[in-house]
C-alpha cells in the first residue's frame, strides 16, 4: 500500500467510526444526522482531526460529544485524535439528514420543518404533526423542552405530549 | 486597540453572564414547571453565549486568562455588565419585563453584530441572534399575558416596566472604547438599533395594553465597572464555590 493510500483508507476508517457516534441526548441519531461534524481530515502525522459545530451556545452536550468522538477513534485503533469546535457557519436545523428525520419521527420527536424561513417574532407558527398519530392538530405547551433544541407540544386528536425539535 | 476589543467583548460576556446567573437563581421556584424550565433554558443560553466570549477576550489579551477566571476571579469593579443585567429578578412579572427589554435590543443588536469585521464576533453573534430570537418572543407573549391579563398581573408588569425603565438609557451610550470598535466596523452604532427597539417595544406593550414608560439615561456605569448595590451580593454567591476551591472539577 503506497502512503497515499494508507492514508485514505485511515480516513475511511476514520470516518466510520465517527458515523458511529450518537448524540448524548437523543441516542438515535448520530451526530452526522445531526449536522454536527463539519470536516474530518488527517494530517500528514496520521492524526485525525474532527470538526464539529454547537448547536445551541449554550448546549451542555457539546463537552459529552467531544469526549465520545475521541473514544470513538482510539477505540477504532487511532492513536490521537483531535476535537476541534467551530461556531462559523452557525449550526442550522436544514443541515438534519432526511434520515435523521425520519428516526426522530419513529423515536416520537416532531422533526424540524425543512428550509428554514425565519418567521417573523410574533408570526403565526407552523404547527409540527404529531409523531405518534401523524394529526396536524396539534397545541404548543412551551417553547422551552427537556434540552435546549426541543419545545414541548400536545396532540389534540391522541391527547399525546410530545417533544419537537424547534427550528433554528 | 487589542485593549479596547477585549474591554468591548467582556462588556458583552460580563451582561450574559450576570442575566443568566439572575436567570438561573429562579430554577426550582418558577411558577410552572414548563416556566421553570424555559428560564433555565434561557439562563443556558445566555451562559453558553458569555463562554464564548469569554474564551475569546482571554484570547485576545493574551494573559492566559481562561473562562473561569475571567467569570470567577474578578471582582465587582472589573464586571463591565449593563446595570439592568444585575437588578435583582423580583416578582415573575419583573424577571420578564427585564428579560424582554435586554432581548428586544440585544437580538437586533447581535444581528447586526453578524456583520462585524471580527470574525470570532461576528461567528458568536449569529449563534445568540437566534436563540435572543426566542428569548424575545418568550418574554414578549409573557408581557402580553400579563398586561393584557387581570388587574393585579397588569399593575405588577407595569410597574416592573416603570422601575426598569431608568436602565434603558445606558444599551444606547458609548464611550471612547465603544467609539473606537464602532470606527473599526467591529462594534455595531447602538443608537441604529433604537427604531427596532421601539418598534418591538411598541408593539408589545400595545398588545399588552402597558403604558410605555420614558427612558433615562441617568444611571450609567456598568459597561465601566461602577454599579448598583445588587451586584456584588450576586457576585459573592456566585464565586464563592470556585474561590473556595481553586481549579475543583467534578
């Protein structure tokens, strides 16, 4: 194997054990579904460098996210990895994979809108559907859930509560 | 110049830090627990914006300061918050009155930041414009519920209103070190964002049926470090854990 090539196949391997890692707080979605992980690339030394961006200034699972990437690589045999956080371009809900979606769907959050349009401060808002019934009639309880990316909403048609990732 | 960038960036870190400590101090004694947690939410993210900023004025000045010390080991004079961040969270009808005045500047304010010729700047604020966005909102439904609400409910949000309202003349003042970022386009001017200001204000205490109450500008001097009695009991509580026990991790 020429060095070239050894380093391609350590950033495949790299970047299989990255697509393995799941976010702290919601365990079915990986932080590649998220959005989260910017750029993974190695540098001539062989070590791998990870880059991910905070969804939210102040979300506590960041420190949670940097620690499992890391294990995630030493356990994949890598010797050094390095975690490196960047806040530009601000994190947006657009960068959720469809799959991601449809796993929070399953899981029983309301997935964000596509595209976000910024609605004006005292706009009307789009109502998300119910995770668990698929009915659009559904009532905001609060803007503010269990974490910071998520707001707190009750199903009109299965009286079910449930969590939906806001739009950012 | 690197001296007025970090004077300017503590301004901002030392204002989100001190409103997201009176902010938390209301975990565990909101009127409901959704309330409860969406002040911890909004405590959150004005702490996480301050880190930030912190991080990047311990950057620029060079002295190896990092967060903590910078959020720990300074005392009351060195806190160059706006005065309005320390006042004390009185009743919940003060808490918001407060929360949504700071919002109702600080989100046009932080979007116009976004255009800053600081890139680190500029990267922070497009991450608090967005989450001030519901921070502006929050607070904004809660006036109007509260104004709009019974007469005891309205009496309390306006007078919460009419004794915060001496604190509002200091988001539009600057000084020589403000002045000189403004001239360096890393500062946005504070009075270009008094129109969206009011026009928000306006609309919300419509709503809310509030009178709007005048503006002073007679008590300045926390973007200066002289400040109102509140702070410094705050501060006390605050530190005391991480003076205690320098450096302790868990």
């Amino acid at each position: 194997m020429t060095a070239a090539s050894a380093l391609s196949f350590d950033l495949a391997r790299a970047r299989v054990a990255v697509g393995a890692v799941t976010d702290p707080e919601i365990p079915v979605l990986t932080l590649d579904d998220l959005g989260v992980i910017r750029d993974i690339r190695q540098d001539e030394a062989g070590r791998i460098e990870v880059t991910i961006t905070p969804t939210y200034s102040g979300c506590p699972a960041m420190a949670a996210m940097a620690l499992d990437l890391e294990t995630a690589l030493l356990t994949a045999g890598f010797k050094e990895a390095r975690i490196r956080t960047t806040l530009s371009p601000a994190w947006t809900t657009d960068w959720m994979s469809e799959n991601g979606r449809e796993k929070l769907r399953a899981y029983g959050i309301a997935p964000p809108e596509r595209a976000t349009t910024r609605r004006a401060l005292f706009g009307e808002e789009t109502k998300p559907a119910c995770p668990h019934c698929g009915s659009g009639k559904t009532a905001k309880v609060s803007e503010f859930g269990s974490t910071a990316c998520k707001s707190l909403w009750r199903c009109e048609a299965c009286l079910e509560p449930f969590d939906a990732f806001k739009c950012i | 110049m690197a001296a007025d960038l970090v004077t300017y960036t503590l301004r901002l870190a030392d204002t989100a830090l001190v409103l997201g400590h009176r902010l938390s101090q209301w975990s565990s004694y909101g009127p409901t627990i959704e309330e409860d947690i969406a002040m911890s939410n909004l405590a959150l993210d004005l702490i996480g914006q301050a880190r930030l900023l912190y991080d990047y004025a311990g950057t620029v000045e060079g002295k190896g300061q990092d967060e903590d010390a910078l959020a720990y080991l300074r005392d009351e004079h060195a806190y160059l918050n706006l005065l309005i961040a320390e006042q004390p969270n009185g009743d919940f009808a003060v808490t918001m009155v407060r929360q949504f005045l700071y919002a109702a500047f600080m989100q046009p304010y932080m979007e116009a930041l976004m255009r800053s010729k600081d890139a680190t700047l500029a990267a922070i604020a497009a991450k608090a414009e967005k989450e001030l966005a519901y921070h502006v909102r929050h607070a904004g439904e809660w006036l109007v519920r509260l104004g709009d609400g019974t007469a005891e409910s309205q009496a309390r949000a306006q007078a919460g209103l009419d004794d915060l309202a001496i604190f509002v003349g200091e988001f539009f003042e600057t000084d020589a070190v403000e002045k000189a970022m403004i001239a360096a386009g890393i500062a946005p001017d504070p009075t270009s964002i008094r129109p969206r200001f009011e026009a928000l204000l306006d609309h919300v205490l419509g709503e809310a049926t509030l009178r709007r109450p005048v503006f002073s500008t007679h008590h300045l001097g926390g973007k200066t470090g002289r400040h109102t009695e509140h702070l410094g009991p705050m501060l006390a509580e605050m530190q005391v854990l991480h003076r205690a026990h320098p450096g302790a991790v868990w």
